[in-house]
C-alpha cells in the first residue's frame, strides 16, 4: 500500500476531540438544552431564509447581531466577537494572541478545548493543576503565571466538566495577575448567580465567552461570542476568515435575541431540575460535585465509572465518561435534560449501582 502524504508532526501525533455521537433514547452527554427553541422563533427564522439575499456574501461586521448581543449585556458593538460557536472564539483569540513562541495557561482539569486549540495553534500549553476538591488553587495559578507568563489564561467558569464556579474576588485576583489576557469561558454562565461580564472594561485584559449553544436551544446553529475591549475585538477581526459567519446564522442569533424571557424560563427550569436530580444522587452511593451549570459530575463510589458508563448505555442512557481523564478518576458527568430523560438515568443508575 502506498504511504500517504503526511501531516505536521504535532497533528500526526495528536487524537482529535472524542464526544461519541451514538444513537440512544436519552442523549445526556453533551450539555445541550433539552428543549427545542419557541415555535415563534422557529416561524420567524423559516420567514427569514425567504429574505436571505443567497447570492451575495453576508455582513461581514454581523452588525445586527453585534448590536444586539451587545445592548443584551450593556457594552458597545465594537466590544463584541462573533463567530461559528465559541470554539470558534476561542480559536480565533488564540491565533491573534498566542500561537508559536507564545505560552496558554489552562488549571485541569477543565474544558479539553482549551488546550488543544492552543496546541493545534503552536502554543506551548502550561498545565497548572487544581485543588484536590477540584476547585481552582490560588497558590497554584500564582505559581504558574510567575513561571510561564502566559499570552493567555484560561478560567472557566461554571467548569466544564466539573460544574464548580469561580467567586468574583477569584476572577478579580487572577485579573491582576495575568501577564497577557485572561479568557473567563462562561458557555454555561446562564446556569450560575454571577457573571464576569460584569468587570469587562477597555482598560482591563480581560474577555468572557458565551455560546447560543446550550441556554439558547442552539446547538446546531454553531453561535458564539466574546465580550470584551473593543481593541482586543479589532485584533481578532483581522484574522478571523473573511465573511465566516453565514447571513442565515446572523439571523438566526439576531431572531432568537427576542425570546429572552423564553430562554430565562427554560434556565430556571433547568436550575430547579438540577436541584431535583442532585437532591436524589445524593442518596446514591456516588461522590457528587455542586454544580452551577447544566451538568453534573459525579463519581460511583463502589463501582468502576467505565462500567457504570456501559451499563447505562446498555440501557440506552448516554452520559459523559470522564473516568479515564486526568484528575476525574472513575468520574461520569450528566446532563440535565427533562424531567423524564432525568428519571430514566435515575432508575437506569439506581441499577447499575445495585
Ligand atoms: N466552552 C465550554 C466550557 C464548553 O463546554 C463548550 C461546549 N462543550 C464550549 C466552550 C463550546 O461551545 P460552542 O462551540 O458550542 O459554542
């Protein structure tokens, strides 16, 4: 057989993102809204595709989004990023600010990502760890901007996939200690009592990303943004591809931005859910974290995690095996989804417990 061309060394090396996509009856692994967005958004969008102009490119500058997104959260236009879903943000920021000769701080274990597009970029990648409980470890996150000084630090918060949020004094401390930008990642924020939205300032290093993937009901539309001072924006405009976010996406984000009571209806169900589903993990035999977002990290105390994982997809329950990532021995990680996905993993757990 012939030998194929290869690829760059560091990408030869490397296995790509894993998040099996398996055909089950209750999909809880990869944090979306289990609800479909509101039928009138779903009618106004299918008006919409009629108005398209499909032959020319789309706003370059997504203006409308931009504008909206940005009187959403009290800032300007110009302090806000658009791109295809916040992995896309991410990417973008870390071509314009890290890449080769640069470093990126992560604290595991945190959200995959993070890592592997700064690598994939040819950032060196500094790992600094958490706390034994999985919080983030002050000390820590001093020692590892002291060494590194990092082109960007991440703080992810609520974290994926622990569920566990940073305080605001926390963001605040390591703002001050940042060398370059500090990345506060707030796919899940809608889930948790505070926001780091709330410090984004011209003068200050420092960009919150958000996502229509999981509040929004959006995860197919591939949405998301970042929050942050309009020079850090102007940087990544030039090198993000040229016209990258397609005229129907722009609408579709732009239309779904009137259905914010909507959307604020279906978090706070999701919140009271979370705290029905917790109420009865902990009464299992399983290791539970407190969780701030629409997940939730749990570990078997008395059974293997990766045979507790097949049993439940034996009974055709999906959740996130985390058992053999660093740090998150044993560890399984659900989504909350409706009431009735919720207690089909309960019973099928309760059985793969017994
Ligand atoms: N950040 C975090 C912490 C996430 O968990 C995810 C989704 N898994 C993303 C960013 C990416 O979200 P999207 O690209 O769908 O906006």
């Amino acid at each position: 057989m012939a030998e194929h061309f290869q690829p760059r060394e560091d990408v030869a090396m490397r296995a790509g993102y894993h998040s099996p996509q398996v055909d089950v009856e209750v999909r809880l692994n990869t944090n979306e809204s289990p609800f479909s967005p509101p039928q009138a958004f779903l009618d106004a969008l299918a008006a919409e595709v009629g108005r398209v102009k499909w032959n020319r490119y789309p706003d370059r500058a997504a203006l409308d989004l931009r504008v909206k997104i940005a009187a959403l959260h009290g800032v300007l236009p110009e302090q806000v990023f658009v791109a295809n879903g916040s992995n896309e943000v991410l990417q973008t920021l870390t071509l314009t600010y890290a890449g080769p000769g640069r470093s990126v701080a992560v604290f595991e274990p945190t959200y995959a990502m993070h890592s592997q597009i700064a690598r994939i970029a040819g950032s060196e990648v500094v790992e600094g760890a958490r706390a034994a409980d999985l919080s983030l470890d002050r000390a820590e996150v001093r020692r590892v901007l002291a060494e590194s000084s990092p082109a960007i630090t991440y703080v992810c918060s609520p974290n994926n996939p622990t569920g566990l949020i940073e305080t605001e004094e926390t963001v605040r401390e390591v703002l001050s200690l940042v060398p370059g930008l500090l990345v506060v990642d707030e796919a899940y924020a809608q889930f948790a009592p505070w926001s780091a939205l709330s410090l984004v300032s011209e003068d200050l290093p420092l960009v919150v990303t958000r996502t229509f993937s999981k509040t929004w009901s959006m995860a197919a539309a591939r949405l998301g943004y970042l929050v942050g001072p309009s020079w850090v924006v102007a940087e990544m405009e030039k090198v993000v591809l040229p016209y990258h976010l397609d005229s129907l996406k722009q609408a579709a984000g732009t239309l779904a931005l009137d259905f914010v009571e909507e959307m604020e209806h279906r978090v706070a169900e999701l919140v009271e859910e979370r705290g029905r589903l917790v109420a009865q993990l902990v009464d299992l035999p399983v290791e539970v974290w407190p969780s701030s977002a629409n997940f939730v990290l749990f570990r078997p105390i008395e059974r293997d995690g990766d045979a507790v994982w097949q049993d439940l997809l034996d009974q055709s329950v999906l959740v996130r095996n985390c058992s053999s990532w660093p740090g998150l021995d044993g560890c399984l990680r659900i989504t909350i989804g409706t009431t009735e996905e919720d207690d089909r993993f309960l019973v099928a757990l309760r059985k793969a417990l017994s």
